[in-house]
C-alpha cells in the first residue's frame, strides 16, 4: 500500500462524522484499501502521475476557518444561495441563509438523512473510480439540493470551495449531492478557487447528480485554483427518462489536476449537453476524462471540449462515448479541439466511440492546431500588437463554448480573467511556436 493511501485512512479514522454516514463510510475505506494504486499501466491514469500526491502527502485536515479569504478572492455576484467552506469547513458567517431545499449532511433531518443514504455512492462506481471510494471513506459533512417534484429552485445554489495555505499540507473533502425529483428544475454552481498565494492543500470533490423523469438541472464547476494545489474531483449524472443536464466546466491547470466526468442515460429522451474549457500553462497539467453511458435507446449527448495549452504544460483529454447494444436511435456527437501556443507545449486526447447498436448516429473527432498565421498578419497590419493578436484570437477560440453558459454572472466572471490570463505577455503565453 502507498503512503498516500495509508494516510488517507487514517485521515478517516480522525474524523468525526454522523452515525448514519457510517455504512458509506465503511464501505469506502474498504474499497480504498482493495485498490490498485495507479500507476503508467493503468490505461485511466496513463498520461497522468499522481507523484506529487505521493511526495506532499497530506497527513492531517485544515485547521480552523482563517477569514482573510476575504480580502483575497473574488467571487461570483449573483441573487443566490450561497454556501462557503473554507478548506472543506462550512463557514455560516459567509453563507446565506438556506431555503428547504439546501441542506447541509451535518444538519439533515431523518427524512434528509433517509434520501442521502439511498443516493449517496450510488451514482458513482466507487470500484472505477478511485478517488471517489476515497470522497466515501472520508464522508463527514456535504451539501444536499433536494429539488421536490414539479418544483423549481426560484435561485441557483452557489457552492464556493476556497481554498487557503497552511503551514502543513492539509486535505479537505468536498461533497455535493443534488436529487432533481420528476419535473423538477435546479441550477447549481460550484466554485473552486485559491488566493494566489501558493498553496499546499489536496481537494478530493465528489459531485452525484440525480435527474428525474422529465427533469432539468443546469450545473457549473469552476476550477480556478492556485497551480499548486492538488485537486482530484467528479461529476457522476444519472439521468431518467426525457431528463436534461446542461454542464458547463472551466479548469486551470495545476501541478496535479484531474476531472472525471461519468453520465448514465438510464432512461429514454434523456439530453446531455457538456461544454468545457481547459487552460494549462506554465508547467501545469489538466487532465480531463468523460464517459456517456447510453444504456436506452432514443437518448442525445452534444459534448463538446475545447483547450489552450501554452508554454510547457500539458492536458490530457480522454472522451469515451459507449452505445450498449439496446441503446437504438442514439444521437451522440464529441468534439476536442486544442491550441498549442508553445513549442513545448504538449496535448494527449484520445476521443473514443463505442458502439454496440446499428441504429445510431454518432461522430466524434479532435484537431491540434497553432494559431493561424494569416490571421496574426490581418490584425498586425491593422496595427494591433503580436501580444494582443494572440490574445484577442486566443480568446476567439473558446468564447463560443463561453457564450453557452446561461448564466450571466459566470460569463460576466470568466471573461475578463481569462482576457488577462491572455494578455499577460508573450513570456506568460508561452514561445510562440510561429514566432
């Protein structure tokens, strides 16, 4: 056993956490105990190595909330419910008051408590992913949306994770459960995000998502940490029959980032829409992987990825798309396209359609390109500088998937951060291979 994995459990042992978590608890551990630590064999973690976990090794959890956060971090403003944990700590002084249907594990009735047992870990395979059994070995605390049937969350939950540096690494765990009843309609926001001081924590987020007959649940998930934080999350979506999940995801890089995204259309008419946007520079990596079960037939999934990759980073995008053989009249369609803005820069995306129906429409593809010459040399002769050419068509190339966000305040938050992170300079974009 590694010896991140046997800090990991007795991570667990330290904790706290509520009686009726303990069966997912339990089964968690044991499962995180069973599995086979990663390594260059392992085909999910092929182009991913999970050393820096191993050398940081974070051996206790955060200490106490350190309100300085504050004055450091900007976030989203918008009219919504809002939730903050610092370091994985709830903090009511920077939370909003929370409607019925927000609740936090700690602070569930028995009804709540009833409703988290049957879908927690249920969505996501646990035996697959392993830094999920991890999320349910170390279950203490998380967020419940419970939206009822027919009914519809009159404003989006905003669900903030900051994260501050301590002393000593520390780990934080961060949990969301959302159970969209038949009819119902929700909009959900989670937000990872750092001060720019250089971090030293490790964040394990688990992410399961419930869709009801007829439902609609519109998700986001900002990753805009400091890159060195370690971060290893999921987005795990079960969708019933006519369902609708829009998702919308944004990553920097890190020195070790790593993002699964695992749908299940489990019932027919079922939509996915997964839009996402992925930045790495400097040495950082961003490895993104995504999986569409389509279990029925009659489902749709539009998904659709988009990447720049400057100076020495790397990303990694894996995107598999599985027709099981009673999965007629799918419509599925997967798109990557990457920008490398450096010589050195370096993308491994491996886009995968696996069919065992005849009846279906799918396509899938992915393109690696630099930034076009001519249309440098447009802009120039216009008078507009290099840095700013490659600026401006650099942030041409994933405004398209930006303008498929619905909500306002995250395009009004994303846009002129990634115009900077842009216009930093050419040292900042990386050695232009084209220079």
């Amino acid at each position: 056993m590694s010896d991140f994995k046997q800090s990991a459990l007795q991570l667990a042992a330290q904790q706290t956490s509520p009686d009726w978590l303990a069966e997912v608890r339990q089964l968690g551990a044991s499962r995180w105990s069973a599995a086979k630590w990663p390594g260059r064999k392992t085909e999910a973690w092929k182009y991913t190595s999970l050393a820096p976990l191993q050398n940081d090794n974070p051996v206790r959890w955060a200490a106490a909330i350190d309100s300085a956060w504050q004055s450091e971090i900007e976030t989203l403003h918008l009219d919504c419910t809002r939730l903050v944990f610092v370091n994985g700590q709830f903090s009511p002084a920077d939370s909003s008051p929370l409607p019925a249907e927000v609740v936090r594990f700690a602070d569930a009735d028995a009804a709540q408590q009833d409703l988290i047992r049957q879908h927690l870990g249920s969505v996501v395979d646990t035996e697959r992913h392993l830094f999920a059994a991890l999320s349910n070995a170390w279950a203490a605390d998380g967020v419940l949306v419970h939206i009822p049937r027919n009914a519809r969350l009159t404003k989006p939950v905003y669900v903030l994770n900051v994260s501050i540096p301590e002393e000593q690494p520390a780990a934080s765990n961060q949990r969301l459960l959302v159970v969209a009843e038949e009819g119902a309609q929700a909009e959900v926001i989670e937000h990872y995000v750092s001060s720019s001081r250089q971090q030293n924590g490790f964040v394990n987020s688990l992410t399961e998502v419930v869709v009801g007959a007829n439902a609609q649940v519109q998700h986001y998930r900002l990753n805009l940490e400091q890159e060195d934080l370690l971060h290893v999350g999921g987005v795990h979506v079960v969708l019933q029959r006519d369902a609708r999940f829009h998702g919308f995801t944004i990553a920097q890089g890190s020195r070790l980032k790593r993002i699964d995204y695992h749908v299940y259309h489990r019932g027919q008419g079922a939509h996915l829409d997964l839009n996402g946007i992925y930045l790495p520079r400097n040495r950082q990596l961003i490895d993104y992987h995504t999986t569409v079960e389509h279990c029925v037939p009659c489902c749709t999934t539009n998904e659709v990825f988009r990447g720049i990759v400057g100076d020495s980073s790397r990303a990694v995008f894996n995107g598999r798309i599985h027709i099981h053989p009673q999965a007629q009249k799918t419509l599925a369609e997967l798109s990557n396209r990457n920008l490398l803005t450096s010589r050195t820069a370096e993308i491994d995306t491996k886009p995968e359609l696996e069919i065992y129906a005849d009846d279906v429409r799918c396509a899938h593809g992915a393109t690696i390109s630099q930034l076009d010459e001519t249309s440098l040399f447009y802009l120039m002769s216009r008078g507009v500088t290099r840095a700013d050419a490659v600026t401006m068509l650099s942030f041409g190339f994933i405004n398209e998937v930006i303008n498929q966000a619905p909500e306002a305040a995250v395009r009004d938050y994303l846009r002129p951060r990634l115009t900077a992170l842009f216009g930093e300079g050419n040292e900042q974009v990386g050695h232009l291979a084209y220079e």
